[in-house]
C-alpha cells in the first residue's frame, strides 16, 4: 500500500512539474514543436543523405562567453568592390562555403528565392508587432541580397512572401522556406534552451542546389528585436540562420567572433547584423561559378 501511495505520490509530483515546466516556458500546445534527437546532442551541423538529396539541419547553440562588444575596425557595410583596402586580410578568409547553394537559370539573375514567416508565436510570447517581427526578418534576409562575386555580383535575390500564421518547418520538402518559432525539444521531451535556432535545408546531390530551407526559433529562449541583454535580436540570428541558406558554414575559430556566420551566439548581441568581410567573401565563393 505504501509502495502505491508513493508511485502515485511520485506520479502527481511528475506531472506537476511537467505542467510547471510547460507554464514557465510558456509553450502552449498550438506551439510548433520540434525534436533534436539525442543522438545529435553537441553537433552544430548534422547531414543526412537520402538518396539522390541531401537533408542538412544546423543547429546553433548559446555561448555568452563569446561577446564583442565592439569592433569597429570590422564593420564592412557592402559588397567589395574590388578597390577597398581591407584593415585586416585575416578576416577576409573567415568563411566556410558549404556544399550547396541555389540554383537558377540565367533568366532568374539574381536567382529570387521567395520566403513566408510565422510570426504568431512571437506576436503572442513576445509581445511584438506583427510588422516590428516581419521588418527584423526582412532586414536578416535584405544583408545578403546583392552580395555576389564579380562582374554580376549576383548569388540571391530574398523576396518576402507574405505572413502565414498556419507555414510551419517541414522535416519534408514542401517548396515553401519558412521562418517560425518552435518548442525546440530533446527525444526524451525535454526542452533544450541552449539551442537558440535551428536551420533545415534540402538540396539535390546533381548539381547541389538548393530546394527547400526553413528556419525554426526555439521559444524556450526569449526573443525581442534589440532589446538587450536577456534576449535574443530576432534580426541578428536571422542574419546568422540566412547565411546558411545563402551557402555557407559556420565557422568556430574565436578569432572569427565578429563574423556573422560565427557559429555561437550570444544574448543581446546584434552585431551578426552586419556582414564582415569574410562573410561577404564567401558569398562571392560560393556564386563565383558562372551561371547555369
Ligand atoms: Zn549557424
């Protein structure tokens, strides 16, 4: 009798906690839910090859430890022409091109790629405006558009799609790229915090173009759009998760903390807004082949 008195007690006590977990995150079940299994625990980028396509899934993780608070010799606002001098050659090379990148005709220079977001999560968690959301988003895809290797300097042309308050993440390929928030969970059901964003890709083995991407912001994080130390910029990790969309890696070397596409992120910080050189180098990499 003492054992069931103690199961049930226990039992209570689970689900009281769960609830409390569930209330101070403030997910609800209409939330978008999305699981990291176990298996992928401490990978920033996982690949998954599934016949003649590939599924690649970036995860980016929290580290406070790696802040800058300034770096104005860094700043680097537009495309290179070609003629600026760079304050520092080193930082031109800090990128990694991936293995993909879009894939259009001639006709389609600069190749348009259309994105819809999912605002409804941060309109309702984070009390933002649904154009203050949309502007933050734009403003991430805008810091790459034009951006392109010599003499077009063209690689991808973002174009906003409108606001869907039912778009969701597919773990298929549904032609639809996709910007949403999300409970962002372990197998066992446990929420992981220190997974700020999580980028799904899709591209063909043929010619490695890309044919679906979708961005997911985890909602056991907070989010604003620069508001400061205890909150992510909406912006400056969607500059960050648009990189990966645009065709380059993270990179992990400290000596690149600058970078937008620096793979760790920390609270309040909004300088990933900003292109440095290697960001923009890399791009010009990536599109450097002549258009098919
Ligand atoms: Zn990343």
């Amino acid at each position: 009798m003492k054992k069931i008195a103690f199961v049930v007690v226990g039992v209570l006590a689970l689900l009281l906690f769960s609830n409390v977990i569930v209330l101070t995150a403030g997910a609800s079940d209409d939330d978008e839910k999305v699981v990291i299994p176990n298996e992928w625990h401490g990978k920033n980028k996982v690949v998954i090859p599934q016949g003649d396509l590939v599924q690649v899934v970036y995860i980016k993780r929290t580290d406070d430890s790696a802040v800058v608070t300034n770096d104005p010799t860094l700043v680097y606002d537009g495309p290179w022409t070609g003629t600026e001098p760079f304050p520092n050659q080193h930082y031109y090379n800090g990128y990694d091109v991936a293995d993909w990148h879009w894939v259009l005709s001639k006709s389609q220079n600069p190749r348009g790629v259309k994105y819809v977001i999912n605002p409804s999560t941060a309109i309702i968690k984070y009390r933002l405006t649904p154009p203050a959301v949309v502007n933050a988003i734009q403003n991430g895809f805008q810091a790459w558009n034009g951006v392109g290797p010599k003499p077009t300097r063209s690689s991808v042309l973002y174009t906003y799609d409108g606001v869907s308050f039912t778009a969701r993440h597919s773990d298929r390929i549904d032609n639809k790229n996709v910007v949403s928030w999300a409970s962002i969970r372990d197998s066992n059901g446990n929420p992981d915090p220190n997974v700020v964003a999580v980028s799904y890709m899709w591209y063909r083995t043929s010619d490695h173009g890309l044919l679906d991407c979708d961005t997911v912001f985890n909602t056991f994080v907070t989010w604003g759009i620069n508001s400061g130390g205890s909150t992510f910029d909406i912006q400056d990790i969607g500059t960050h998760e648009f990189g990966h969309w645009t065709g380059l890696n993270d990179i992990y070397d400290s000596q690149y903390t600058p970078m937008t596409m620096y793979g760790y992120a920390s609270h309040g910080e909004v300088y990933k807004r900003t292109l440095e050189q290697g960001d923009i180098h890399g791009v010009e990499v990536a599109y450097g082949m002549p258009l098919t």
